[in-house]
C-alpha cells in the first residue's frame, strides 16, 4: 500500500449497539449478584452511566439527538432487569420443585451431547413438565445419554450454591445439577427435530469419530460434535493455536454450507426470492443438525435479518442485524449472557463490524505492497497477488477477533495464544476444504460406497491440516500462561474501544513501524526480564485444595506438583514462568498432580521427574522421564534441592510414599534452607530428623495441608522454621489446617501462613534471613530473624 494510502472512515454506530452493550451488560451483573439488590443496584447504575459516557465522548451529534439514545440505553437496562427477574424466577421455581419432590417425577431431555470426565457423563438438560420446558439444569449420567433423548431416572438434584460454579451456573441459566443415579426409561425425540437428530446420529456413526484425529475433526466441524475432539487432545492443539473458533459451528461453516446449495440452486429455474428462501431453510436445517449452537443460530438470524432488509429494499448494516439479533437472544434467555459461546460470537462480530476495514488498512500498510517475483506469467502474478490479499485480510480479521476476546478467553482459558494469526492464515483454507468434503460425504450418508470416496479425501486433507495443527501447537511459545480478571479487562477493552473510536488515527507507514517496533521490542524485554533473569525464591502457588510450589532462580524454574487442577496455569502466569526445566511430582494423588495435563498444554517442560518406582505409572504423560531416590540431588539455577524421603522405591499412591525434598540455597551472599513435604506426615518426617537428612530450617512447606497428623510438637521445634507454610483451599471439606498443627508450629516460632488466606506466599534468599512476601499482603516484608 502507498504511503498516502487513505484510511476508512469512522463506523457508523447504530442505537441497538448500544442496547446490546447495556443489555448484556446489566443481565451478567443481574445474573451474578441476584442474592446482593444493594450491589445489583449499584452495578446497573455504574453501567449505565459508563455506557451513557462512553456513547457521550463518541456522539457528534446536537444533544437533541442523543437523547433518544439514552431513551433506548433505559429501555435496554430496563428490559435486561426485567428479563433477569423472569429467569430467576424460572431458576428458583424448577429448583425448588426438584428438590422438594422426587427427581424421578420430571422428564429430563438431553440439551446437548455429553462429555465424558473423570465421574462419568455430563452435559446439560431441559427439564420438562407436560412435554413443554420448565427450566435448564446441569445433568451427571452414569452413561452416555443421546443427545435430544428424553429419560426419567433416579436421581439427586443440588441447587446452585454461591461459589464460583454456582454463580456460573446461575448465570447460564442453569438453576443446579441433577446426578443420575438410574434411568428408568429413555425415548428418542419426535417430529421433524427427532428425524433431524436421528440423520446426525447416523452421519457421526458413520464418520467413526474415535478412529482417528481425521474423523474426530470431521464429527466436530460438521455435526459439532467435540467429544472425541477432546478425548484425543486436540481441543488443546486447537486453544494453543487460537483457532477454536474454526471447528466451532458458525458463521463460516453457514457461508459454504450456503455456497453449496447456491451453485446448485443457480443451476434450477428459481427465482431469485425463491432461492433466497432456499438458502435460508436449507441454512436452518444444518444449524438444527448441529445441536444449535449460539453462535450457528446467532449467524443463522443474520442471514435471516439481511434477507428481510433486501426484501423491503434497505442495504443490511451488518453492525445493527449483529447487535439486533445479540439483543433478541439476550432478552429471549438471558442465559446466553452467560455463556461463552454466545460472548465470544457476538463479540467477535461485533468487533470486525467495527474495526474490520481499519485493521486491513493497518495491517496492508505495515506489509507495503508485496512485488510478484520476476519471470511469471500475468495470470500467476494475479493469482500471487489475490492469495497475498486474502492472506493480508484473514491476518487482519484474526487480530481483530484475537484482541476483542482477549478478555473472555484469557479469564476462561488462562492462555494466550502467540501463533494465533499465523495459524488462522495457513489453516483457514485447509478447513475450508476439509468442511466442503464433509458436507458432501455427511450427505452420501446413504451411499457408503460412493461416501467412502468421500471420507478418504476427509482423511487426506484432515491428517494435513491436524499435522499442521500439531506443528504450530509445539512451536516453543506457541502459548502463554496469562492471569486475567474478566471484569477489568473487559473494562480495559471497552476504554480502549472508545479512545480508537474517537481518535481514529492515520498513522503513515513510517510512524507504524516505529511504534510496532517498539511494542515488540518491550514485549520482548518485559518476556526476557522473566525467562532469563526471575528471582530466586521458593512460591508456594495458591492452587485451591492441592499442592504446587515453584523454585525459580535466573533462566532456570522447577514445579513441584501441579495441584488439582488448571488453577496451576494461572498460577504460573502470576509468576511469569513461560518454561519449566522440570517437574517433580511427590506421589500420584489428584491434588498434587491433577493440574499436569493443563499444565502441558500451556507451558513447556522438559522432563518428568517422579520417585524411584512410581515411573511407570508416568505413560499418560508425553514426556521424558527421570526417577529419583534417597540421597539424589536436583540443580535449579542456584539452589539443590535433595531427595531424603522415601529411602526405596515406592508406587506412589500413598502419602507415605511423598517425596521430601531438603532444599538449600547460598551465594556467598543470601541463604535459604527449606523442607518441601509434599504429602509427608509425621512419621516420615520424624524419620528424616533422626537420620540428620535435615535439621533447622529457614522455611517448612507444611505437610499434608496442614493436617494434625503433620507433624508433631517436638518435630516442629527440632524444624525451627522462621516461615512455614500450607497449601489449602478455602472452604475445603478436611478442615485443613488443622488447629492442632498450626498451634504446634506457631510455639515453635513459626511464622504460619496458608495459601487460602495470603494466596501465593514467595521466599526469597536473605542475608539475614527469608524475605517473605504474599499475593494478598504488602509484599517485601523483611522478617525480623
């Protein structure tokens, strides 16, 4: 592009944009703080008054004209409230229903496809009275249950409390869970939709989705079916690449699906409304054949919305058929405000609409125009130079759609994904392909010879775009762990909307350089700083019920457990660490190594490091591995740290068989000796002390949680620990810590701290001591020892 190149005007912001804003706004506030009607109402003030200032500061119009937009900003959070009453009311009625009477008394139909976990299968389920919905809950099922099938069973029903996963399933509509216990009986659906899932059935039996990575992505992009997708892994290639959105059924699954049918439409004698009319029946059906997705029937409505504004001779504004179709579904199940899929999609959307064209401008501008090479034909340069366009545009739209949802899939995902827009651009057109191919072949469903064809150009074209998916996903720093609180991002994201919205800027090509040069180059300090020089210290990360403590010292980083779950990621991220020498897992129970899948999908590690015996359990886990026996010693960086428990091979499922590792550090300077127990109790620690395999220390990662069977008085004042620590999770069920052992360590002259109330607590070498410090206290404190 020139260097005089113009840049696009400023968009045009419709009322019902606006209306979307505020709606969702205020129905995720309503959802969230239902039981709080002082902060309920303080929220919904506060939104409307940022989105009155945000709609001041963009509004260039006389202030006549701006008061039927703050008409229509009251009338979105009057109806959002109203909305929210009638679906707590809904909530409060299907709960208190379900748990005052016998679960077996409802019917229950299978919303979606279910996924299997670690308990069995859960998914989500309609409850139904008289054939007709009452209400959503989440349903726990011993067994695979068809999606669309209704079942009555025995069964337990829990209302939503107001933890986190309560207040999110609230939020989604869902008013708690029912746990089947037994089915009683179970019927497919009828009608029209019961043929539907009957014909979906049959395709994804007939696609074999287990068989192969192929065939898993072929069930997911065509049926939106993802549980194999998620059985074999690639739902963690697909989040570490940015691309999710792909084999997520949506707005470009419809524009094929519609380019089929139109070229074979425009071949009979329709008229144009006819076929208009064609594409859109044809388009719902396949929306209705992938379980309705938001984002599919978001997409879908669109279409639907265009075609009436052609029909009565009006140009669609994409912007306003996005906002008035993310408000009708708002306001028909406030739930959706809840829901990812729903965010992400009118978000995303609503996002091109908006900065689309600007980025394309921007992105154009900072590559120049690219010169075909020397020596080819014109028809070649063409083509080089449309390819070059498309590539531009799909990178643009990637970046636009990455950065709008960055608050959203950070929050969810605790990852940000780096290779996202180079992946979007090399695998958008394979799945493209691969989408047409399975079109065809889900519709010679009834011709296994002639779909067979079809499946073996599926695998073709699946194994490449999966070995490609691999490729990108392995890439060193192919993702990041991140820590991001959905609020203020969000907040952040709005404020940074408007400053461009106002501002709109027309950088020339030179000042665009410069400032994307300075943007990488801080980025990559800001990553140097933390990859190459993090200080040394011992963090005890807040992981909930569970334990993960991280030593780090320069470019070096080890983790000691993984904790129970992905908590882990967003403790890592809180720490900066991009990279891990090595994990060291003290034995195999849940809340010590139940974060190490998530862990992987993120963050590279080099090696496993497991006690001596326990490494033939290790096979789920893709890594090399190292075992470790009494008397070993590990390097990280400047500390050792040095294995005095257990004294034989173990197999790793007891708490006895825990890994003790005494730790030291000492650079002529600063020093830090510590015991890290993992889930060690008294009697191994009590041994440890009477082989003199450890004596007085500067810190005590506490173990077991804290448990009275921890440690003893005597242990505790042979130990001396300046600072001990224990990793517990609020609200856990095993009362950890105990009092007994916390009382033990604080007559010793310990300073006791637990996770669930400081969050992360980080050691750090002293000269006269541990420096201490904790996520949710003043940080730095010297203790006085």
């Amino acid at each position: 592009m020139s260097e005089g190149a113009a840049a696009p005007s400023r968009p045009a912001i419709p009322p019902a944009f606006w209306a979307l804003v505020a709606l969702v706004a205020c129905e995720r506030v309503a959802l969230r703080l239902a039981p709080d009607p002082v902060a309920l109402a303080r929220a919904t003030g506060i939104i409307g008054a940022l989105v009155a200032g945000a709609l001041g500061l963009l509004a260039r119009t006389p202030a006549r004209a701006v008061i039927p937009l703050l008409a229509v900003l009251s009338c979105a959070l009057a109806a959002g409230a109203l909305a929210c009453s009638l679906e707590l009311a809904r909530q409060e009625s299907v709960g208190r229903a379900l748990a005052s009477g016998s679960v077996s008394s409802w019917e229950l139909r299978v919303a979606g496809d279910l996924s299997e976990g670690a308990s069995g299968w859960q998914g989500r389920a309609e409850v139904l009275t008289d054939g007709r919905r009452a209400g959503s809950v989440w349903l726990s099922a011993p067994e695979e249950l068809a999606f669309g099938s209704t079942i009555t069973c025995v069964g337990r029903f829990s209302a939503n409390g107001e933890d986190a996963w309560g207040v999110s399933s609230r939020m989604q509509g869902l008013a708690g869970n029912v746990r089947v216990v037994r089915v009683l009986s179970r019927r497919p659906r009828g009608g029209p939709l019961g043929t539907l899932e009957g014909l979906r059935g049959a395709v994804l039996a007939s696609f074999d989705a287990p068989s192969s990575d192929a065939r898993a992505l072929l069930a997911g992009s065509v049926c939106g079916s993802s549980a194999a997708l998620r059985s074999r892994g690639l739902d963690d290639a697909f989040a570490a690449c940015g691309v999710a959105h792909l084999v997520a059924v949506s707005g470009g699954h419809l524009v094929l699906v519609c380019a089929l049918v139109g070229s074979l439409l425009s071949r009979t004698s329709l008229a144009p409304g006819a076929r208009a009319g064609a594409l859109l029946v044809v388009s719902a059906l396949f929306v209705a054949f992938c379980g309705a997705p938001v984002s599919a029937v978001r997409s879908w409505a669109m279409s639907l919305v265009a075609s009436a504004a052609e029909l009565v001779g009006r140009r669609a504004h994409p912007l306003s058929s996005a906002s008035a179709v993310g408000i009708a579904l708002a306001l028909a199940e406030p739930g959706v405000s809840g829901q990812l899929g729903y965010l992400l999609s009118v978000t995303c959307v609503c996002g091109i609409c908006l900065f689309g064209a600007y980025a394309r401008f921007l992105v154009r501008l900072l590559v120049g125009r690219a010169r075909p090479p020397r020596g080819i034909s014109p028809p070649a340069s063409a083509a080089l130079a449309r390819a070059s366009a498309e590539a531009v545009d799909a990178l643009a739209l990637t970046l636009v759609s990455q950065a709008v949802t960055l608050p959203l899939t950070c929050a969810v995902f605790a990852q940000l994904s780096l290779v996202a827009p180079l992946a979007n651009v090399l695998l958008a057109p394979l799945f493209s392909v691969l989408l047409s191919l399975g079109l065809v072949a889900a519709c010679l469903v009834g011709a296994p010879l002639a779909q067979g064809v079809a499946l073996a150009c599926c695998d073709a074209v699946g194994r490449a775009f999966v070995g490609l998916l691999r490729a990108l996903a392995a890439l060193p720093l192919a993702s990041v762990p991140v820590e991001v609180e959905e609020g203020p991002a969000l907040a952040l994201l709005a404020g940074a909307s408007v400053l461009l919205l106002v501002w709109w800027p027309r950088p020339s090509r030179r000042a665009l350089v410069g400032l994307t040069g300075v943007a990488v180059s801080c980025v990559l300090a800001w990553f140097l700083r933390w990859r190459l020089l993090a200080p040394a210290c011992v963090r005890v990360l807040d992981v909930g019920q569970g334990d993960a403590i991280l030593v780090t010292d320069g470019a070096h980083a080890a983790l000691v457990d993984t904790g129970p779950d992905a908590s882990v990621v967003e403790a890592l991220a809180r720490a900066h660490v991009y990279h891990l020498d090595a994990v060291l897992l003290t034995h195999l129970h849940d809340d010590h190594v139940g974060g190490l899948d998530d862990l992987l999908a993120v963050v590279g590690v080099d090696r496993l490091v497991v006690a001596e015996g326990v490494g033939g359990s290790t096979g789920a886990w893709d890594l090399p591995v190292s075992e470790v026996g009494y008397g070993d010693a590990l390097a990280v960086g400047g500390f050792r740290l040095r294995v005095v428990s257990p004294t034989g091979p173990v197999d790793g499922t007891h708490n006895a068989d825990s890994v003790e590792l005494a730790l030291s550090f000492d650079d002529g300077t600063r020093s830090l000796t510590a015991l890290l127990s993992g889930d060690a109790e008294k009697d191994e620690t009590g041994a440890a002390l009477a082989r003199c395999d450890v004596g007085d220390i500067d810190l005590l990662k506490v173990g077991h949680h804290g448990s009275e069977v921890s440690l003893t008085q005597e242990q505790a004042c042979a130990l001396d620990a300046e600072v001990a620590v224990a990793s517990a999770g609020e609200g856990n069920s095993y009362g950890h810590p105990d009092p007994v052992c916390v009382e033990a360590l604080e007559r010793s002259g310990s300073l006791f701290l637990c996770t669930k109330d400081v969050g992360d607590v980080c050691v750090e070498p002293g000269a006269e001591g541990p420096r201490v410090s904790c996520e949710r206290e003043a940080p730095g404190e010297v203790l006085p020892w």
